[in-house]
C-alpha cells in the first residue's frame, strides 16, 4: 500500500513540474512574440517615408486591378448561366 501511495505522489509530482513549465514556456513565448512586433512595428516607422513616394503608385495599379479582375468575374459568372 506504501509503495502505490509513493507512485502516486511521483505521478502528482511529475504531472505538476510538466504542467508547470508548458506555463512558463508558453508564457516566456508570448512575450518574445509581443517584443519581436513591438521591434517590427519600430523598424516599420522607420522605413516608411521611403515607402510613401511609392504607396500612391501601388493604389493606381491596385484599384485598376480590382476593375479587371471585376469584369472578367462579371464576365465568367455570365458564361456559367449561359447568358
């Protein structure tokens, strides 16, 4: 009777040292990955003036994408039907 007592004290034992440092590993992950956005979002600051001369020419081309991409949409849902 001792000796399953002692087994189960070294399962509860174990059990909580396992469950204790998945906590602390979790734990330490989400504050490396909050530091590593928190860094990015810096460096992101930093680079964007460059950036801004560009971002004007990329809207231009996004919106003209969106209409072709709307009209062959417009034009493949017609030949679907059979219109």
């Amino acid at each position: 009777m001792e000796q399953q007592t002692d087994l189960i004290a070294e399962a509860i034992t174990l059990t909580l040292f396992g469950m204790g440092f998945v906590f602390l590993f979790l734990t330490l992950l989400v504050f490396v990955t909050k530091l590593m956005s928190v860094v990015i979002q810096k460096m992101n600051k930093q680079s964007s003036p460059k950036d801004d001369v560009h971002h004007s020419d990329n809207l231009s081309l996004k919106d003209e994408m969106d209409e072709e991409a709307k009209f062959v949409i417009e034009q493949a849902i017609k030949m679907h039907r059979g219109a």
